[in-house]
C-alpha cells in the first residue's frame, strides 16, 4: 500500500483533495477555508505542514479560496501554470510561492509524477491532471464543458478518477434560481459536464485498467447523489464493467481513505 488518495470534499462550492505517496504529500486544489482545510486533513490524522505542494487546477474560488491563509504561514510552494498564477494572485490580492509549469508538461514533486492536460472551462488556462506513482495512476477531471480527444486520451490511464457530474440536464433546465444566462454557462462547451456527459466519459475510457469512480463536483440546487450514481452506474453496467467501483463524493465530508 504506498499511494493514499483522500478526497477530503468536492462541490461546486468547494473541492480539494489529499494525495499521500511514500515519499509525497500534496493537495490537489484548495477550495475551502484554511480552516476547514486543516480540520478535514486532522480528521486523517494529517496536517498542513507536512504538505510538500498544493497543485491547482484553475482560479476558481470554489478551487483556490484556502490559499491565502493555508500560504500565509506555511512555505508549501503551488504548482499551477503562469495565467492562473496571475489570475489567483489578482483574486486574493496577494503573492504566492508559485512552481510554474506549462499547460501540457509532465513534472515531478518527490516520488510523484503529475502529467497536466488542457481542459475546456471558462478559466484563464484551466487543467486536468493525472498523478503517477507507484505503480497507481490517479485522474482528476473536473470543471469542463465537454470532453475533447485530448482528455479522453491523457485519463484513459487512470486507475482511479475523480470525474464531474456537475448537473442532471431536466433539474438545471427546470431550477428557478438561476437565470438563463448562468444555465447557458453551465451548459456551454467551456462549462460543467452533466451526468449523461459523465456517463459518456466513463464509457469511452473503461478498461480492466480503471478500478475506481468518484463522481465529483455536484451542483447542490442541480444534482442529486443518487442520480448520478445511477445515471454512470447503469452505463457501465450495460458495458459490463462490474469490475468499476462508483463512489459519491461530498462537499461537506471527506470519503475514506483510498489505498492503492
Ligand atoms: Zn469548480
Ligand atoms: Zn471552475
């Protein structure tokens, strides 16, 4: 057992992630308070301190918001590229230790290899990124409108994937909060995938290879667990891929702990 994966919540209000090699600990986002950060990670018996990076995947608040004080008093550098540095130091108004990389590039931290893929979202320059280590390959495919050829082909590896299933099409359709043109976003090629696109996902990367679905960042008002757990759920298993293990994630508590 030398890889430990945490998602320690994921919501359209906030999403961050715990990932613990032999060697490497990182945050993948930081998209709740510094607060609730470091509460979640003790709830693992971890702390921030211990962290050797945070990588983010875009500026979104809902991605970055537990920056500024996680940062503040710790020296743990940020990997993220060059337009979400500027554009999350504009945001919180401050500098960050930042370890750029390209959109594309394959980098190290430690023992842990992070291959960063392009994806389509109206961000600066928004990424996805696959974490290699030991053996255990971990994908993390959230905040995009649809699912180019280039996505599809860098998470096709993955073993385990952390996957939006941002909304169900008829309950955006009919929610009265919100007005048409934030639906339009939300439905647009640079928004958020919807179950069925999740579905759609999933079935174009299955293999014996993929052991593990999360299904992540649910809009409160515009999803429900249970319908996109059954909406990916019955997909896969009219491809018969039993083998794939479907799991709910949640914005206000961490899943248990995966060990690889
Ligand atoms: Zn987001
Ligand atoms: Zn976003």
């Amino acid at each position: 057992m030398a890889v430990h994966l945490t998602i320690l919540g994921s919501g359209s209000a906030g999403n961050c992630a715990y990932l613990e090699t032999e060697e490497t600990r990182v945050l993948v986002d930081a998209g709740f308070s510094g607060r609730q950060i470091r509460q979640r990670l003790a709830s693992i018996g971890r702390t921030p301190e211990s962290l050797h990076g945070i990588l983010i995947t875009h500026e979104h608040s809902d991605h970055i918001q537990g920056l500024a004080t996680l940062c503040a008093k710790l020296p743990v550098p940020i990997y993220c590229n060059r337009l979400t540095k500027e554009a999350i130091e504009n945001q919180l108004q401050a500098r960050f230790d930042c370890r750029i990389f390209s959109t594309g590039a394959t980098f190290e931290v430690g023992d842990l290899t992070v291959d960063t893929f392009s994806v389509p979202h109206d961000a600066y320059d928004p990424v996805g990124f696959l974490l290699r280590a030991s053996g255990a390959n971990i994908g993390f495919l959230t905040d995009l409108g649809h699912a180019t050829r280039l996505v599809i082909e860098r998470v096709r590896a993955a073993n385990v994937l952390l996957l939006e299933t941002n909304h169900d099409l008829k309950l955006l359709q009919e929610d009265t909060r919100r007005p048409w043109s934030i639906k339009q976003r939300i439905l647009s090629r640079h928004g958020h995938l919807s179950n069925v696109a999740a579905a759609d996902v999933a079935e174009q990367i299955v293999s014996s290879e993929l052991r593990h679905l999360y299904l992540g960042h649910l809009s409160r008002d515009c999803n429900r667990p249970e319908l996109a757990h059954q909406i990916v759920t019955e997909r896969l298993q009219k491809l018969g891929a039993a083998h794939v293990r479907v799991e709910s994630t949640s914005q206000d508590v961490p899943c248990p702990t995966l060990s690889l």
